[in-house]
C-alpha cells in the first residue's frame, strides 16, 4: 500500500480552501515557493515529511489528514513531532519519512 499523491493533494487543497486560504498565504507560512505549493496540490512534486509536517500546522490539522484522510489527534502532540523534524538534514529527514510512511501502512 503506497501514499496516493493526487489524493494528499486534494486533501491539502481542500482544507486550504475549507480555512479561506490562498496558495501563497499558505506557502509563505510553510516557508515555500507558490509554484512548490501548486505542484503539490496537482501531484506533480512529492513533499518530503517536512514539508507535510509544515502544512499541518499551517494549516491547523494533522498529517493524518492529508496523507490518510482523517484527522486523528485532539492534542498537541503532532506539533512537537513536527519540531523535531524541522533541524534534521536531508538524509535524516528521508529516513524519518520512510519510518513514518512504514507506520502508516501498518495495521495497528
């Protein structure tokens, strides 16, 4: 079971839109380009674990959201999460992105 790209896209699209956000509002405060944000609503760019931790909180949800279709914690705690991500380098954050794609297809 792989991550279905056209349909994270739709589903990021779809809370920007269901908050009233623009494109570039949202990629100012996920520190990206428009461009970068349009290509990953379309599916043509993959954003890296990051990337779609970043737009969780831009976007005030979780990951679960976007990359699952639900939105499963209440609390806080995706946020701390997502700041450990934030000073990795690339190789640390490719591997962090392969566990957390692994725990998303397992069944639990």
């Amino acid at each position: 079971m792989g991550l279905d790209y056209k349909e994270i896209g739709k589903r990021i699209a779809s809370r920007r839109k269901a908050l009233g956000m623009k494109q570039r509002e949202v990629s100012e405060l996920v520190d990206i380009s428009d461009t970068y944000m349009s290509s990953i609503e379309r599916a043509v760019s993959i954003p890296s674990t990051e990337v779609i931790m970043r737009l969780a909180i831009a976007l005030k949800t979780t990951p679960d959201e976007f990359l699952v279709g639900t939105a499963r914690y209440e609390g806080e705690e995706w946020k701390n999460v997502a700041e450990l991500l934030r000073p990795m380098e690339a190789k640390r954050l490719e591997m962090a992105r392969g566990l957390l794609t692994w725990l998303l297809e397992q069944k639990l």
